[in-house]
C-alpha cells in the first residue's frame, strides 16, 4: 500500500491520526507513518534513473524493512497510554458510522476533519515552515564536508543532519545525486535520505500534539538507530 501513497512526512500524520482513531493497532499506524514517506513510486524511479535497478531495489526492500521492524518494537512496548487523550476521545466505536446513511457519514467526515484540522493546524504550519527555513539555508558543502568517506562516524552524522530537515522523495534525491558526486559514500547518502524524508523536525512538531514525550522519542529513537544501521550496512555491500 504504501509504495502507491507518496506522502511526505507532515501529510501522512493526519493518515496516521485516522487509523489510531479507526482502532488500528499502533505498531501498523507506526509502520505506515515511516513507510509512505519513504518508500513510494516517486522514489523508486528517480532512484531508479539515477542510480540504477540495483541500488533503487535495495532503497526500497531496506526502507520497508525499517518501517516493518520499527512498528514490530514499538508494537510490541504497549505505548498506546502515550497517545494525547483526545485522539482516543474521537476514536469510532461499535461501528457507528457503518449504520449511518451516507449523508449522515459525509456530514460526519465534515465535522470530524474540521476538528481535526483545528487541533494540529498551526502545528502543520510551524513545522513546515522551520523545515523550509532550514532546507533552503543549509548547503550541500556543509553536509559533505561532515560526512565524508574520511569520518568512520559519517552515517550518524549524515542522519543527524537530516532529521532537522523537512522534504519528500522528490526533493530531496536530487539533493542525493549531488552529494554522491561530491564523493559521499552510497550509504551515507542513502541513510541521509532516509532520515529526511521518514524523519524530519517538522514532523516532531506535528505529532508533538499528538503523541506524549515518551513515545514521539521512542519512536524517533528506534528509526534513527535503523536507519544508521542501514547506511554502514550499505557502505559494507556496495
């Protein structure tokens, strides 16, 4: 499903909130919020055109294992009382909805998205903006000059840079063909790429009104650690 959802980050957090409200275990919900972002048609034809079969198969069969594994752990540590309160109050019960006549529904659908749109508005606004700031100020030459092939530490740093940034897959490749011509490990890059789009500040801003502190850390923990893990992995293959 997610490879056919090309969403950034920020769009795919209203999707997100649904399902939790829908009764969608977390661990799911989770796993689609990391993988529609990353994983998508968009980034496996520029990936694809760019780099090769190879290299785009392997992006995207990895971005749908850290998608899967991340909702497994997070699935499995029963962090649903880390959820804002008011996301389980809008929640659909006993099947409601499927006893409403269709005008009832689309009236339904009204209201319910005009509270939600009320509630993370100007948390959608603030994000996307920091991230435009950033994204728009911060160079290419920076970024390869602190992950180099030189720095043993370059796939943490090139994810830590990128987790403050804010793009999807079509923004953000381009970004990719130009580090890797500055001579940047594949996986370095790949692993940046990752960060950016499945991670992103704007992102923490937005599911801060969603999600209590525990979690949005757990949940931004557990990715970054694989996404590390894929770019060595990466580096040690190709």
């Amino acid at each position: 499903m997610t490879l056919f959802t090309p969403f950034c980050s920020c769009s795919a957090v209203p999707l997100f909130i649904g399902f939790v409200e829908s009764g969608v275990p977390l661990g799911v919900t989770f796993s689609f919020l990391i993988s529609s972002p990353m994983v998508n048609e968009v980034a496996l034809i520029m990936l694809w055109g760019m780099f090769g079969w190879r290299i785009a198969l392997i992006y995207i069969a990895t971005g749908l294992l850290v998608a899967i594994v991340a909702g497994m752990v997070i699935g499995r540590l029963k962090m649903e009382r880390y959820v804002q309160d008011y996301v389980w109050e809008m929640q659909v019960g006993n099947g409601e909805i499927a006893q409403q006549s269709w005008p009832e529904r689309v009236a339904y659908a009204r209201e319910y998205t005009t509270e939600l749109l009320k509630k993370i508005w100007p948390y959608v606004i603030a994000g996307v903006g920091i991230g435009a700031f950033i994204h728009g100020y911060v160079p290419q030459d920076f970024l390869a000059r602190w992950a180099g092939r030189d720095n043993p530490f370059a796939v943490p740093v090139a994810v830590a840079l990128g987790v403050p940034l804010y793009s999807n897959a079509a923004g953000v490749i381009p970004i990719v063909q130009a580090l890797t011509a500055k001579g940047m490990a594949i996986g370095t890059v790949l692993a940046f790429m990752m960060a950016v789009t499945a991670l992103s500040l704007p992102e923490a801003v937005i599911l801060s009104n969603v999600l209590k502190k525990p979690l949005l850390a757990t949940f931004f923990g557990i990715v970054a650690t694989a996404i590390v893990i894929v770019g060595y992995l990466f580096n040690a293959i190709l």
